[in-house]
C-alpha cells in the first residue's frame, strides 16, 4: 500500500513556516529571517519514501494586502486552503488569536485534516503551553495540536510520523527523486533575496525582487547573471553602496550558500535596475510569477 497527500503549511508572518517546511523536508528550500513577507511565493518540498510521498508547500506568511504584490502573496496563502489533503497551522507562543481573523474562519471551515502546531514552546513555561493548548482547542476543536521547537527540533519527528499516518492512500503525485517543483533558476532568486533581507533595513528588501537572466551549468561551474530590481533610482544606490561595497558583500554571501545548495562552484555577477512601481503593476507580477497568465 501506498500512501501520497498534499500537506500544507499556513499560518501567520514569522511564526518559524519556513524553519519547519526545511525541517520536515531535511533541505534548505525555503529562505528563512527574522523578517516578515520572507516568503513570497508557494513552495513545494518532496518527501519519498519506498511506501510514501508527502508533498508540502510553504506559502508567504498571512497578511492584510497594502499593494498588488501582497494581494497575490495573499493569494498564495488561500489556494493552500483548498487542495490540502493535511494543513498544517503553526502560530507560535506569542501569535494572536485575533490576527487575520478571517482567514482562521477559513481554516476552520476546511474539511481536511487539520494538525495545529504551536512552536517556539522553548520561550514559554509548561503552566503558559498549558493555557495556549487549552485556548487553541476551544478555537479549533478539530485540530490535532503539536507543541513543537522547530529550532530546538523539538516534536518534529513525532510530527512527521504523525503526517504520514494521516496520508491517503495513493499513488505518488511526482517522480521519487524529485524534491521541489520549482527550477534551478527559482532558487538562485531566492538565495539572492535573502541576502538583501539580511544586508539591508526599511524598505530596500521588500522593493527588490531579483531575476536571474543567465543560468549555464557546466560540469565543475555553473555561471549565473542575476538583475536586482529595484522601485527607485534611491534605492538602487542603496544596493550598490559606496564604491560597490554592498552590493560585492551580497554577491559574496550569495555565492557561498548557492554553491553549498548546488555543490558546485558559481561564477555570479549582479546588475541593479530601476523598474518603478513593479509591485503594483499587474505585467510585472505576471512576469516576475506572482500572477496567473
């Protein structure tokens, strides 16, 4: 007997979805800081064993859309809601209840499995878990609830044992040696957006969004050209930096996790271009992949 399902990774910004998605997946797929809209995309991780294969996906962190951007990040969020075979809901122990109540209501009408996971129980007393345990089962009663440290990885294989109890039987959605569903090229952009979440403050990180236009693979160097989009001509000096100092810094922290990630030696270079207004203009997210054709 074979089991497969879809499980799916949803919740709140910085409640450590991303932190988990790589735990249970047992590779780096999804970027991971302490800031929030890190996630923008949905992402999938393949789990295969000989008798099983869990499909999880990561989706951008639940928020109130300011601009077109955020709305198909939002967009994201809820298509997860309805192809889950298992959903996970990770709030950690200081997440509101309250926040983005709407779609909680939406987590609570759907029919699928639902396993609450509590993490980051390593910041609170066992009395306070108690009373997040407590309050969370009046909330959800159909939830499963999981008290986890995804960074002490606390819990976590109890539920990774738990999921794949709770899979369907069915034959596997992807080939068995298949890990994600996006290429080479989606994680490059990735890699490279976090070092610019990492490397610079304010604004500057969510006006960037990076496009890899030259990716050749050869058998011991794989050269990538990358270009750093940015809203305004301000930012663009931002990025560089003085005498190109930052924008070397990136490209230097860049190349070390992409050459850990592909294990092989990268040859980048990074341009930065002025395109205004990209996270509201609808051609631009289409392009960029945010927006169905």
């Amino acid at each position: 007997m074979h089991r497969s399902g879809f499980v799916n990774i949803v919740g709140n910004p910085n409640v450590g979805k991303s932190t988990l998605m790589n735990l249970l997946v047992g590779e780096r797929l999804s970027i991971i800081t302490s800031k929030a809209q890190t996630t923008r995309h949905r992402i999938m991780g393949i789990v295969n064993g000989e008798d099983f294969q869990i499909v999880y996906s990561d989706t951008p962190g639940v928020l109130k859309p300011n601009y077109r951007l955020q709305e198909s990040m939002l967009n994201f969020s809820r298509s997860a809601l309805v192809d889950a075979d298992i959903l996970l809901y990770v709030t950690d122990v200081i997440d509101s209840i309250e926040k983005n109540a709407d779609f909680l209501e939406q987590v609570k009408q759907n029919t699928a499995k639902i396993l609450l996971v509590i993490n980051k129980i390593d910041l609170i007393d066992q009395k306070r878990l108690e009373e997040l345990i407590d309050t969370w089962q009046k909330v959800l009663p159909q939830a499963e609830i999981f008290p986890i440290s995804a960074k002490e990885r606390f819990n976590v294989d109890n539920l990774f044992q738990r999921i794949k109890d709770l899979l369907p039987e069915c034959p596997p959605f992807f080939d068995k040696d298949q890990l994600t569903d996006k290429p080479a090229r989606f994680f490059v952009d990735e890699i490279i957006r976090e070092k610019i979440l990492l490397n610079y403050d304010k604004e500057i990180p969510y006006s960037v969004e990076v496009e890899v236009e030259r990716f050749a693979e050869e058998e011991n160097i794989i050269n990538i050209n990358a270009i750093i989009n940015v809203e305004r001509d301000s930012q663009k000096g931002i990025i560089i930096g003085k005498g190109g100092k930052s924008l070397k810094k990136v490209g230097s922290e860049a190349r070390r996790d992409l050459e850990a990630f592909f294990g092989k030696k990268i040859f980048l270079q990074l341009f930065v271009k002025v395109e205004k207004d990209w996270r509201n203009k609808e051609s631009k997210l289409r392009y960029f992949g945010y927006s169905p054709e």
